[in-house]
C-alpha cells in the first residue's frame, strides 16, 4: 500500500487490542508529532510559499487528529501522558541527509513513509477492532492520512525530479519495512 515494502498481519490488532489506552496515548503524541513536522517544514522552507502553503492545511488537520484522539482518550476516563521517543521515529529521522536539496527530498520521503504506515495501520484497525465507536473513529481518519502521504511525495517536486524522488522513496520505504518489522517492546501504533 502507498509506497510501503511491507504488509501489517491482521493479527496486529489481536496483539494491541487488550492495551488500546496505551495506543491512543501513542497515537495521540503521533498526531502531534505529525503537526510539528509540517510546522519545522514551514519554518525551513518559509521562503518557497507553493511548498509551505500546502503544509498549513496539514498542520490544522493534524492538530484536529490530535484534540480528537485526546476526546475518545477523555471519553474512556483516560488522559494524555508524557512517553519516550518511539524507536520508529527516531531511526527514521537518522536516516535524513543533512546536505541540501537532499535533506528536504528526505523529510518528505519520510514523512510520506509514515503518512502511508499510520492510513495502513488505522485501516487495520478499522476493520478489526471489536469495539464498533473506535473501529468507526480509525475509519473516519484514514483519507487525510493518504491525502497527507501523496502531498509530501508531491511537495518533494518542488526540489528533485520524479525519477531522484522515486528511487530515494524506494531506499528509505525499503529502511522502514525493516525497521517496523524490529518492533517496539510497548504497544505503539508503529510497532
Ligand atoms: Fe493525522
Ligand atoms: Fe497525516
């Protein structure tokens, strides 16, 4: 799916089910995580404005995502707690360039790669979550995910060609399979 190099079990949800506080705790930090990536891609690049224009809407959507997870978290007698960095996020971040245009060509990547992983995985939980309210909710926030992927690679355009887009995506979806395929010890949306 979406530029992904692998493909989450169903049996992925069977696994974190049980422990679903603890995954809209997770998934709630990575709705901001995503609102603040957007936000350091505007900071970086506020002087190209067809580049930074796009990534308003993102930030607002993704700070919608993340005050609504905090409402279900509410809504089940649960607040939001600080966490450490996931492995996932981290390891990917490494993998940017630092020179550019490579490092911009890079944050899109990898932000398109976990656009793509978070619509696979809140698809996952749509269709196998026994609770139908939370099964519902995944379902309702899937689109702006895979709009949020295609952005990105489309934002990318802006400073490399097609082909050098196509074949670093592939590098790092490549790095991504093999880092969500390592796991997290705790029950994280990317893990
Ligand atoms: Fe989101
Ligand atoms: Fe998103």
């Amino acid at each position: 799916m979406l530029s992904l190099k692998s493909e989450t079990s169903p049996d992925w949800v069977a696994r974190l089910e049980p422990h679903m506080d603890e995954v809209l705790i997770d998934h709630a930090h990575c709705e901001k995580k995503a609102a603040g990536t957007a936000m350091n891609m505007i900071f970086s690049y506020v002087e190209h404005p067809e580049f930074v224009v796009p990534l308003t809407e993102v930030v607002e959507e993704e700070l919608l995502h993340f005050r609504q997870v905090i409402e279900v978290l509410v809504s089940r007698g649960k607040k939001l707690v600080g966490q450490p960095q996931s492995s996932y996020g981290r390891r990917l971040s490494a993998l940017i360039r630092t020179n550019e245009p490579d490092k911009v060509v890079d944050r899109c990547c990898v932000a398109a790669l976990i656009e793509a992983r978070s619509c696979e995985r809140f698809t996952l939980l749509r269709d196998h979550l026994r609770d139908p309210r939370l099964a519902d909710f995944y379902g309702t926030l899937l689109e702006s995910e895979a709009r949020h992927h295609a952005l990105y690679l489309r934002l990318a355009e802006h400073f490399a060609t097609k082909d050098v887009i196509r074949d670093r995506l592939e590098e790092l979806a490549q790095e991504e399979a093999s880092i969500v395929a390592d796991g997290d010890p705790t029950p994280r949306l990317h893990s």
